[in-house]
C-alpha cells in the first residue's frame, strides 16, 4: 500500500472504504508542502477539492479575519465551502512547515455518492425525515426490555413454568450453550402440558416450539410486526452471532405504542390529581429514549416535549380555577424560556409569568394562589423551580398589560446588563392558557419599538456573544476543567444558547415573529436578515447540536441515569467529534460576523 493510502486509512471517514477503493482514493490524492505561514486560500477563492492535514498545523480565519480554529494532522477543512457552491467561506494558512494533501473536488463528490460512510461524514444535518411509526422504524435491539431468561433443554417442565412465573414473563427461550433450540410460552403451558395432561418432570423440550423463526437485532420493528401478523405469533427470539441474547412479545410493542407524545398528554388531561401527571411526566425520559432511537427530527422531539409540558401547564391551570372559582379580572399564562421556545428536552426547569389585564389587581390574592398552585404543580411534575426566580409565583412577574409594557420599554431605552438578560427571556414568551389577546399586542409592539433603537439592538449582539462554542486555542474542543462535569462540554450553555442567542438577534433586526429558534433562523435566512450560505450553514450547525444533545441525553436514560446537558467529547468517535468541532466553528463565525456589524440594521 502507498505512503498516502497508508495514512488515510487511519482517517475517518477513509478508513471504512474497501482495500481497492482506498487505493483508488489514495491515488487521487495529491500532497504539497506549504512553509510557515503561507496562503493556502482565501475567503471567496474556487477551491479545486478537500485538504487534509498530513503533518503540520493550519490556522481557519473568518472573513473578519478572526480565528476560527487552529487544525493538525489528520484534520480536514475546506469542505463547508466545497460542498455548498465551491467557493471558500473561511481563509486557510499554515502557522508551520505543513504537508497537505487535496482530494479533487469530483472525486469527494463521487464518495459521497457510492458510499453512506462518506455521505454521514458530510451531511452536518445529520437527520432523516419526520416518521410516522415509531415501531416500525425502531430497530430490533432497541425493543429488548430485559434481559434474555433461558433454561437447558433437560429442564423439568414444571422448573421452566416457575422460571416464567418468578420472572413475570410469557416465554422462555430453549436453549444450550448460549444457543437457541427452542422457546416455550405461556400457551404452550396451556395447550401442550395442561390439556394434554403431561407429566411435570418431563423435560421441557418435549413441548417446546423447536427452530423458531428469529430476528438479528438490526431488523426494524416493521419486520416484527410483519411476521407476528404473518405467523400468528406472539414472541420472536432474537440472534446475533448465533447466540440469544433476548425475547420481543407483542407486550413489548404495546410498551412502545403506550409511550407516545399523544398517550401522555391523554393521560395528562384525564388526570385528576398533581401526582397522576407526575406519574405521565415521569415517562418523558422513556419517550425520549423511543423518539432519538427511531431518528426523529430534533426539532419534533423537543416539540413533541414542551406539547406535553403545555399540557401539563393547561390542566394544573383548570384545576386551579376549579378551586379558586371565577377569576377577578383577565389573565394570561405564558411561557419563556425552552418552552417558550418549544425546544425543551429531557431536562428543563420552569420559565413563566402571569399577565394581566389593564385595571387588575396583581396583589389580589386570587392570581398568587393561581401561580403558587400551578409552580408547585409543575415542581412536583418534574419541572423544577426557575433558579433565577423567573415564574409567575415573584410579583414582579405578576403584573398588568401595561406595567409589562413599562418593562419592556425601560429595559430598551436603559439596555443594562440585567435588561439585556430580561429582553432575552422575555422575547420567547408564548401563551400557553387564559386570554391569548394580552401578549399578541404586546410582543408585536415591543418588537417593532425595539428594533428601532440601535443601541439596545448593539446591547443585544454584546450580550449574544456572551456565550461562546467550546472551541480551543489549538483547534480542538474546550472542555470544563474541574468539578463534576470535568472533561465535559456543556451542550446547552456553549452549544444551544449561542445559536438561539443569535436567532434572538436576527428576530429583532428583521422584526421577525418566530420564537422557535430553528423557525427564527429559517425565517431570517428567507427575510435576507443573513445571508442563505450563513443561513444554512447555521441552521446545519444547530441540527447537528441539538442531536447530539438528544443523543447523549438518550444514552445517560439508557444507561439508567437522568439526562442532562453534559457531553464528553473523548466518549465520541473521531468524525463525530469533527462534525461536532466544525459545527461550533460555525457558529463561532457567524458570532463574528454579528459582532462586526454584519447585517446590522442601518
């Protein structure tokens, strides 16, 4: 093998192509030396293919000329660019003697196509369509809920029954030396031992079902479905690499269907009591496990999230109005904040204030009671206390139309820090139960009134770039050095916050409705607030984010812990870990670009 072939396969995502298309590729590949500090491109040049870093060290600059990350060996760059319309959306230059190699454009391109390695590597969206079924598009190892319960073949017949009945399960897998010959059901019991009148000490072989059919872990829940209906049964065994490793019953398909969005809201509606939503919302980790295994869509997971937290919200609202009778005057509860947003996940405190019509009372005991019932409600579903103390239960937060008027227009004509940090919340406010028409006004009028006023506007892009992507100094990622998340990166606070932080911004130049930062970003990108490269690229950026904190977020459930926000990088595969550096690299960019007045409004 060549001296390039040789150092590709050791480079994701070459090193999964077969021996002769890796020698094909390596032959593509051409290799030049760039001394210390030397142009390799420009911002705007046509770039002839993809670099990789075979020794040496390049710095990415930004059209501002800022750094965006310093790469080594085995590092690509250029591709955002070479992907999109061939033009270069960054600068490259070496900060040392480096040897760079460059695969031809047409030759990336015809890799992507023949190969889904390459393509994945490639496509930072990294999310196939909304599905309908979660079922049928789960995979077969993701519906095992147990471990697999098995007995020798020699087991006494009444032995096999008591494992069932001890375990609490339906069937038995038959097998010997880790290899299936058989399974027994529940039915089987009935039908072959009861009504036949075997004798209990036979073995258990004599009344299993021999060579049943078996599923390999990787075939979907469509392939369960199809032969349970076929067949005309009710257990399929599942095999991989000729061991059993467990048991699929139509009890598990029903476990799935029962943890949907729209079951727990049903159940959220129909409660009657705090702890029956509790009981609803304490599944969320579960649906969230099912939604990120059958690859929706980030965006329809964390809708799908805040739809029940919405629900949960409407029903603690109607049963507080069945204790405290008729309200004193109009009111509105709304949302900010990640459900504001529609964007929670599998972890999220409580965000909300109570608006109220001109001429009520906000310190008339009826509206404390209506926001203590409903936070606490919340509290005890799993939506914790707001630590910054932004819920409807502070007075502040508790306050006629106008009086949030004056808010408004104090924190845009004083933009203080603290004014900065109340307008970001604020600007996500939703309406989630009362009366609709106290915030439709407000939220236009405010928008309007703001985006006139430049210099809350340059506040505004101050304090979006407060929070910045954990990219380091040598072109790696950041990660928290000390305390429990050591070693960690903060997927929400450096990832999801920088990029909504941004969409806030681009809402409030373009006076843009949206409150859903994906909605925001799409919206800006059609409106000319930014550019439709930035625009895509950002979007693309903030996919793969939020997946990957879907993703993560669903692995501590499955591994029996609580979700929560903390990634560690060194726990990825290499291109998962490029994706996710190139990912922050874009948002670092566009960052820059904000924080130089790109796009601002004149």
């Amino acid at each position: 093998m060549s001296e390039t072939a040789d150092f590709i396969a050791t480079v994701h995502p070459y090193d999964s192509l077969p021996r002769d298309e890796l020698a094909r590729v390596a032959g593509s590949f051409s290799r030049r030396t760039y001394p210390a500090d030397t142009q390799i491109y420009s911002q705007g040049d046509l770039l002839p293919g993809l670099y990789l870093i075979e020794s040496g060290r390049v710095l990415v600059t930004d059209r501002n000329g800022d750094s965006v990350s310093e790469l080594g060996p085995r590092n690509s760059f250029g591709e955002r660019g070479l992907l999109r319309d061939g033009t270069a959306v960054t600068s490259a230059s070496t900060v040392e003697e480096s040897v760079v190699l460059m695969l031809p454009r047409a030759e990336v391109r015809r890799l992507i196509a023949t190969h889904r390695a390459v393509a994945r590597f490639f496509d930072r969206g990294r999310g196939p369509a909304e599905r309908s079924d979660p079922i049928a598009t789960l995979k077969v190892g993701d519906l095992l809920s147990r471990k697999p319960q098995s007995c020798p073949p020699d087991t006494p017949i009444i032995e096999a029954a008591r494992r069932m009945r001890d375990s609490n399960i339906s069937s038995l897998g038959i097998a010997e030396k880790g290899k299936l010959t058989g399974l027994v059901t529940i039915r089987d019991m009935s039908n072959r031992v009861v009504a036949e009148g075997r004798d209990l000490r036979d073995p258990v072989s004599e009344v299993m079902t021999r060579d049943p059919i078996t599923l390999p872990p990787d075939a979907l829940g469509y392939d369960v479905l199809n032969i349970m209906l076929e067949r005309r049964v009710g257990h399929l065994p599942v095999i991989e690499d000729g061991r059993f490793i467990g048991m699929i019953s139509q009890t598990d398909l029903t476990r799935v269907q029962a943890i949907t969005a729209s079951a727990l809201i049903r159940d959220i509606a129909d409660a009657e009591t705090v702890p029956e939503m509790a009981e609803a919302t304490g599944r969320i980790p579960d649906l969230l496990v099912q939604l990120v295994k059958s690859h929706q869509r980030h965006e329809v997971i964390t809708r799908m999230i805040t739809d029940i937290a919405d629900a949960v919200t409407r029903r603690l609202l109607d049963l507080a109005q069945e204790q405290l009778g008729s309200a004193p005057a109009a009111w509105l509860w709304a949302a900010c904040g990640s459900q504001g947003r529609q964007e929670q996940t599998g972890v999220s405190d409580q965000d909300n204030c109570l608006i109220l019509g001109d001429g009520a009372d906000p310190d008339d005991p009826w509206f404390e009671r209506l926001a203590r019932f409903v936070s606490d409600g919340l509290n005890a579903c799993g939506y914790v206390y707001c630590p910054g103390d932004m819920m409807a239960t502070n007075p502040r937060w508790r306050q006629p139309r106008q009086v949030w008027q004056r808010y408004f227009r104090d924190w845009i004509d004083n933009p203080s820090p603290e004014a900065q940090m109340l307008a970001s919340v604020m600007f996500d406010l939703r309406a989630i139960g009362g009366d609709a028409t106290l915030l439709a006004g407000l939220q236009q009028d405010t928008l309007q009134m703001a985006s006139k006023n430049s210099i809350f506007v340059a506040h505004m892009i101050s304090n979006s770039l407060k929070h910045r992507p954990p990219l380091g100094l040598m072109g790696g990622l950041s990660t928290i050095r000390s305390g429990g998340h050591r070693h960690h990166i903060d997927m929400k606070l450096n990832g999801v916050v920088p990029v909504a932080d941004l969409a806030r911004v681009y809402a409030l130049q373009g006076r843009l409705t949206p409150v859903n930062t994906r909605a925001r970003l799409q919206d800006a990108e059609a409106k000319g607030v930014i550019s439709g490269s930035g625009g895509r690229d950002l979007i693309a950026a903030f996919d793969l984010i939020q997946t990957m904190r879907l993703d993560n977020q669903a692995h501590l459930v499955g591994a029996g812990r609580k979700p929560d926000n903390y990634l560690s990088p060194s726990d990825l595969p290499d291109f998962e870990r490029s994706h996710l550096r190139d990912a922050f690299v874009v948002v670092r960019s566009m960052q820059s670009a904000v924080g130089h007045g790109k796009g601002m409004l004149g």
